[in-house]
C-alpha cells in the first residue's frame, strides 16, 4: 500500500462509510486512488485498533547486552585474555554471538587467533648463521653463472650477426 498522509486517510475512512468503497475514485482521481485491497487492510486496521495513524513497534529489550553482562565480560577478559569466544561463552552463559558484539561494540576489542611460535635456544643462532652464509654463497655461484651465460649468449648473438 502507498503511503496516504492521516488526512487521505481519515478521507478514505469517511467516503468508505458514506458510499463504499467504488467512490474514492472520485475523491483521490483515478490514478491516485487507492485499491480495494489498500481500503480493507485500513478499514480492518481502523475498526480494530480505533486509528488509522501508523502503530511503531516496540523495541526488543536486550537480554543480552546488558551492563551486567558487559561488566562480567570486561572483568573475564581482565582475568584472562587468551579464552576464546566459545569457551568464554559456556563460562559466562551468554550466547556466542552476543558475547562476540559485547567484545567488539561495547568494549572495542578485536577477535584474533593465537599463533604459536617456536622458542629459539642458543644453539639455533649457530644453526641460522650457517644456514645465512650457506644461501649467501649459493646464490652469488648463482648469479655469477647466470652472467657469464648471458656474457656468452650476447657474444654468440653478436658472432651471427658479424658472420
């Protein structure tokens, strides 16, 4: 249904009871008149809640989000910062998805996976010092043979075109 303003409405209420419903044509013009359909919803509307203004819904309270819930949350997160969302979600009996908008709207924290890394001992710098020099050598050999076959080909080429 298009939206009429309260006045076309309260029109379309007035000429629905004086004359029926084939008479707002002559009201609103042929093009702008509403349709059957659109004067039984606002006849039905008017006759069960007594208006024809529009109703607003009511918002869902949050059940979740709430500053208990967002408090315990930013005190877990003090105590322990490395449980997961899931884990945390068992422990605190706040759903998932709710724990997970607490951390990033309300306290401004970001997801992030823990990655482990491997502890280096003393004996690895040695290891890593061989291994440097190894790949510094190796790839001058590798240059270098590189040169001396592009120095060939260019003299090659150079021959042919003397010949």
């Amino acid at each position: 249904m298009e939206r009429y303003t309260l006045q076309q409405r309260i029109e379309i209420i007035k000429i629905h009871y004086k004359n029926g419903e084939n008479k707002t044509k002559a009201f609103f013009g042929r093009r702008e008149a509403p349709c059957r359909t659109a004067i039984q919803k606002l006849v039905e509307k008017f006759e069960l809640l007594g208006q024809v203004s529009d109703v607003k819904n009511k918002t869902r309270a949050r059940r979740s989000r709430t500053t208990e819930n967002i408090a315990a949350v930013a005190q877990s997160v003090e105590e322990n910062a490395g449980l997961s969302i899931p884990r945390r979600s068992l422990e605190l009996g706040i759903p998932q998805t709710s724990l997970h908008r607490i951390l990033h709207k309300d306290l401004g924290l970001k997801a992030y996976k823990v990655q482990l890394t491997q502890e280096l001992k003393p004996a690895d710098h040695q290891q890593r010092r061989v291994f440097a020099d190894w790949e510094a050598t190796s790839t001058s050999k590798i240059v270098a043979s590189g040169a001396r076959k592009t120095q060939e080909l260019l003299l090659r080429s150079l021959s042919i075109l003397n010949v």
